[in-house]
C-alpha cells in the first residue's frame, strides 16, 4: 500500500521521541515531505524533483544505491538521472526512522532511515519490493534547506 509524502514524514514525527529544536521546525519538516515526494518521483523514472533538492554549491556527494560515488553537483544530478532511469514504476510505501539529528548551530540536519517501496525495474514486468539503508545530510543555505549527501544501498535481512 503506497503512502503520501505528507503521511510518511508526520510517521516519522510520531516515531522520534525528542528532537533538537531545528527538526521540529516547520521548514525542516517542509524540507523531509520534498525529499519523500522527490523520492516517489524517482521510483517512477524521474529525477528532476530529487535534482532539485541538492545544493548548488560543488562540495555535493552521493553513494548511491546501484553503487558508484560521485562528488560534485553535475557529476550527482547525472548519477542521480541514471538511477532513475533504472525505474518504470514505483512507489514509496514507508519510511522506518532511524534517527534524526541536527548540528550545535542548526545548519547541519541528518536523517537516517531504511526506505521500504514496491518497484518496477526498467525492462521488467514484475514489482519487487525495495528495501534500501539512507542516511541524508542536508545544510541551511541562505535560508533554505538543500540537500549536500545521500548514501543508500540495498538493506539485506540476515538470520540471527
């Protein structure tokens, strides 16, 4: 069952006991229903809305889920498109917080979560569920949150 951006990030509220000042502000919880929406955009083949969250500045970094590292902000939209294009479908269907933290100061904001989604890969007709580890870091510049890393990778249950 697939679930809003608005839902996912209010779950994520409700599953946080305290947060630092800055994380309960309403620009920061504007800031995490972007990056959900950006997210189902994604899960559909499109990367514009997620392209849109990075910062401008060049100090930009991802690691991202289908593997690779890439530094900078033309070199991360690009990884970022070709991630997208690996999908036809999908949607987020949940969001299990992990933690959320923030800097002394407040310019500096992290979240750490496992993405759950069910998804359609380019050139294949089934659904499959995803299940990928996240952690964000985002920075406050000139009054806006942007988003400056993302390291995801595919969350794997092991036997206890």
């Amino acid at each position: 069952m697939a679930a809003d951006s608005h839902s996912i990030v209010e779950g994520l509220f409700r599953q946080s006991k305290l947060l630092p000042a800055v994380l309960a502000t309403e620009d920061f919880r504007a800031m995490l229903q972007r990056t959900v929406a950006a997210l189902n955009a994604l899960l559909t083949g499109d990367p514009q809305p997620f392209n849109g969250l990075w910062s401008h500045a060049d100090d930009v970094s991802v690691l991202g889920g289908f593997g690779g590292f890439e530094h900078g902000r033309d070199r991360v939209e690009q990884d970022t498109r070709l991630a997208a294009s690996r999908f036809t479908s999908g949607q987020l269907t949940g969001i299990e917080l992990v933690t959320l933290g923030a800097s002394a100061n407040g310019d500096l904001a992290f979240s750490v979560w496992i993405e759950r989604a069910q998804a359609r890969l380019t050139g294949s007709d089934a659904m499959i569920p995803l299940s990928v580890r996240v952690t964000h870091i985002f920075r406050r510049e000139e009054g806006a949150w942007r988003l400056i890393h993302r390291h995801g990778d595919r969350a794997t249950e092991l036997p206890r």
